[in-house]
C-alpha cells in the first residue's frame, strides 16, 4: 500500500470517529429537548387535570346549594302544612313535600358521588404530581450528564481535528478546494475505500488501469465523486 493510500485510510478513519464525536455532542441536545419536550405534555396534562378537579368541586358545591336551597323550601312548605286551612289544601302540600323529599335524596346521592369523584381526582392529581417529580428528577440527571461528558467531547473533537489538519498534508493543493467541497457535501464519506474493484460507496468497478494508479499513489476521484484509495487489507 501506498504511503498516500495510507494516509487516505488514516483520514478516513479520523474523520469517522469525528462524526460520531460530533453527532454525540449533538445528540445530547436533541435528547434533552425530546425529554423536555414530554415533560412539559406532562405538566399540560396535569394542568387539565386539576382544571377538571376545579369543575367537579365547583358542580358538587352547586348541588349542595341546590340541596340547602330544597331544605329550606321543604321547611317552609312544612310550616304551611301545620296551618293548611282545608284537607285539599293539606294534601297538595303533603305530597309536595314527599316529591322534594325524594328529589332532595336523589341530590344527595348525587352529591356523594360526586365528592367521591373529587376524592378520586384529587388522588388521581397527586400520584400524577410524583410522577411529574420523579420525571423532573430524571431530566435534570440527563441533563448533568449531557454537560458532564461535553466538555471530554469537545476536547476529543479537537484532538481529532489537529490529526486531521495534520494528516490532510498529504493532499495536493490542487484536489484540496474538491475534496473540502466533498467533506462539506458527504461527511466522512467524502472517501472511499475499494473493495475488490469497487468503490465502497457506489460500488460501481474501476477499471484495472484506475487499481494500478492507486496503488501507485495517484489520488483518483470515483465517478460517483469520492476520493478512493486501497486500504491495508487489499
């Protein structure tokens, strides 16, 4: 192998493991914004749920007024009673009183289920509110972590950028502004090693005349745009 094939493969390799160190570094933030992103969907959801807990507070406080309000007119219709002045009179009142009776005993029932309903939301609210604490722990940890290893990150990404800019030498000046255009368009795929006779990224067959050239140490440029070389094992 060449020693410019050499260097290809040493760029290639190094340009790989900078891409995993970049997407890693960038990972990071997408995975924070995911995660707060669910946390916030949770705290909505909870929001709704204490707004729902207001609305069944609120209906059960109306039917206990509506109950007070039944009491009061049953005492009343009962003070009537005692001084109803006719049996026709008596009866009216007498069965006006049994039909609110009965109404207010279907109100309480009513009232009953729904504190029971206010006791279960409120329970329902507190549980969802540790979950909600116990997510907001798990996102702060994430994100200490996230900054932990950053820093260990950056510096690992500048270390390989110094190996790349000094291994990158090797190149001629005159393929540098193609192979920095490759780099902006493909990443680490900007190169290519060959398999057999193929270009690993297109695998379309380069002619023998092309093998010898890169074996010579000729930098080739495969049709499909990638800068090509022999690695250690052809």
């Amino acid at each position: 192998m060449s020693p410019q094939g050499t260097g290809l493969q040493e760029i290639h390799e190094l340009r790989l493991k900078l891409q995993e160190v970049i997407e890693e570094i960038e990972r990071g933030p997408r995975q924070i914004a995911a995660r707060q992103n669910l946390l916030d969907k949770k705290k909505g959801e909870l929001e709704a749920r204490r707004a729902n807990l207001k609305q069944l507070r609120m209906a059960a406080d109306q039917k206990n007024l509506q109950l007070k309000t039944n009491e009061s007119k049953i005492r009343d219709l009962q003070g009537k009673l005692n001084a109803a002045a006719s049996n026709r009179e008596f009866d009216a009142l007498r069965s006006q009183i049994a039909a609110d009776t009965m109404a207010n005993s279907v109100l309480e029932d009513e009232i009953l289920e729904s504190l029971e309903g206010c006791d279960s939301a409120q329970k329902d609210i507190k549980d969802y509110e540790q979950e909600i604490a116990a997510s907001e722990a798990e996102v702060a940890k994430f994100i200490a972590g996230v900054k932990e290893r950053e820093p260990g990150l950056k510096a690992q990404a500048a270390e390989l950028e110094a190996k790349l800019a000094d291994v990158e030498k090797i190149l001629p000046a005159d393929i540098v502004p193609q192979y920095r255009r490759l780099v902006q368009s493909y990443g680490a795929r900007a190169l290519s090693p060959v398999h057999g006779t193929a270009c690993g990224e297109c695998y379309v067959g380069q002619r023998q005349q092309t093998i010898v050239e890169l074996r010579a140490g000729k930098f080739v440029f495969c049709t499909c745009g990638r800068l090509m070389y022999l690695p250690h094992s052809e």
